[in-house]
C-alpha cells in the first residue's frame, strides 16, 4: 500500500474559481468523504504566502501578472498555483508519495508572457522552479488534457530536464528526442482504446525523473467540453498505467480541464481510490 493520498484543497477554488471550471470542485472533493473516514486520504489546505508570490514574480512578467488582477481571477489563481507547490514539497520530502491538487484555475496555457483557455499562472512550472531550489533536477509532465499545453512547452521546451508528453487532438505525433517533447496526436471523439494505445506508445520509454506530474483535465470525457469521448472507465486505467509507469517516485496529480460536476464526482474519486490502493 503506498500509504494515505494528499489532497490539496481549499473552499475558495469552489466558491471563487473560473466561473466555467468552478461548479465541479466542491462536489467531486465531497465525494471523496468515504476515503477520508477510511484513513486513504489526508487533506492539506494551501496558503498564499511570500514564497508563492516570488515564484510567480519569477515566472511571468508584470504585465501578464497586471493582466491577471484586471481579470479578477488572482487570488484564485495564486492560491492554486501555492497548492501545487505546497504539495509538489510535501512529495519531495517523502511525507507522501502520491497527491492529487484541486485547483480554482487551471495553469497549462499559461506562458510566461501572456495566458489563455481559464489558465492564469502556470501552477506546475512554479512547482518545478522551486523544487529545482531545493535539489531536485529532472522532471516529467504527463499532460492528458485533450488541449496542447502551449504555455508549459513555452517554459520548458528547450530544457531537456523536463519530459513534456502531451496527448491532443491532431493526426500525427511529433516527436523531439533531444529536447524531450512528445506529443500524441489522438482523433477527434478518441475513445478509451485509442488513448490506452497511445498512453502504452508513450510509456513505453525509458525515462530519468525525479517527479511526476499528471496534468489531469477530464474535459477529455465524452460528456465534457474537450475534443475526446472516453468513458468513465478510461481514468482508473490511465491512473494504473501512470503508477506502473512512476513505480516509487513521487506523483503529483493536478486538477485541468473540465466542467461537467457529474463526471468530476464520479472519475475523481476514482483515480484518487487507484492512487491509495494500487
Ligand atoms: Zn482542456
């Protein structure tokens, strides 16, 4: 048993996150109730503090940060971006081993100088900046949002320390050995076998990493916004191949896309059970 999983959590992603993305928070985090009472799950509640502001002062400029505040969705948005460093460092230090971050915006089309698609600060590359503070070198990011995550392969497409796998839709895979890029081209409406198939092209690798990152946006279900149509079932099985693939290093799930509160209660739970019992 890889012992409890850490949630991060606030009240404020559901009462104050981006209006489309908001309404599935708190019922998919009241969904997971039972595996809180059985002792599988632990919360933790993020904070805002210096240390989150400097990163974010670190990792887009004063205008796109300006931009943020004029939106009306900072506070939101630097709050999910501490929560996914705050858990990011409790999984480094070994005081978990997986965790899943809810989040009030999600961060993938966040570049540094500019955002787009309810992203605002790109949350993971905060979390890689500050564990590079603190020794860890290479990471990898599963992005299984059916988006291309534009705004972190601006940050880290020439860094070779930083696996970037997207899957989206498109006809083609594109391939960059040297830089570590990988993008998976799934069809419009993708079912569950054409993703499984993909995920086993993608994980097949070999691949040196410190952390891992699953940019988890469910918009990829057929009743959601996103260009795929996977069942339910296809998020236990993507959760099993991602620990088969991880083994003991640390694995950090964060929330993306995703609208439809009905499949948020249902899949989230889900993957959250798989990571504490698998
Ligand atoms: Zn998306």
């Amino acid at each position: 048993m890889p012992g409890p999983v850490m949630v991060v959590y606030s009240e404020k992603f559901s009462a104050e996150g981006y209006p489309y993305l908001k309404h599935r928070i708190k019922p998919a985090f009241q969904a997971l109730k039972e595996l809180i009472q059985r002792g599988l799950v632990e919360v933790i509640e993020p904070t805002v503090n210096d240390q989150a502001v400097h990163l974010l002062e670190r990792l887009h400029n004063r205008q796109h940060i300006n931009d943020v505040r004029y939106s009306g969705h900072y506070d939101v948005s630097l709050l999910s971006l501490a929560g996914v460093v705050q858990g990011a460092e409790l999984l480094a230090e070994g005081k978990y081993a997986r965790g899943f971050a809810f989040v009030g915006a999600a961060g993938h089309h966040a570049s540094p100088n500019g955002f787009w698609g309810f992203c605002f600060f790109n949350d993971v590359a905060a979390a890689i900046y500050h564990l590079r503070e603190k020794g860890l070198k290479r990471f990898l990011i599963l992005d299984v949002d059916p988006h291309f995550g534009d705004g972190t392969r601006n940050f880290f497409k020439n860094d070779k320390d930083v696996i970037h796998i997207n899957f989206t839709t498109g006809t083609k895979n594109e391939i960059d050995e040297e830089f570590h890029n990988y993008d998976y081209g799934l069809s419009f409406n993708a079912d569950d076998q054409e993703f499984e198939e993909a995920l086993n092209q993608a994980l097949g690798k070999q691949f040196d990493f410190d952390l891992m990152f699953v940019i988890f946006g469910h918009d990829s279900h057929v009743t959601d916004y996103g260009g795929f149509a996977f069942s339910d079932a296809a998020y236990p099985m993507l959760t099993r191949k991602v620990i088969e693939f991880c083994g003991q290093r640390p694995l950090l799930w964060v929330l993306s896309g995703g609208s439809d509160a009905g499949v948020a209660t249902r899949v989230i739970p889900e993957v959250i059970k798989v990571l504490a019992t698998e």
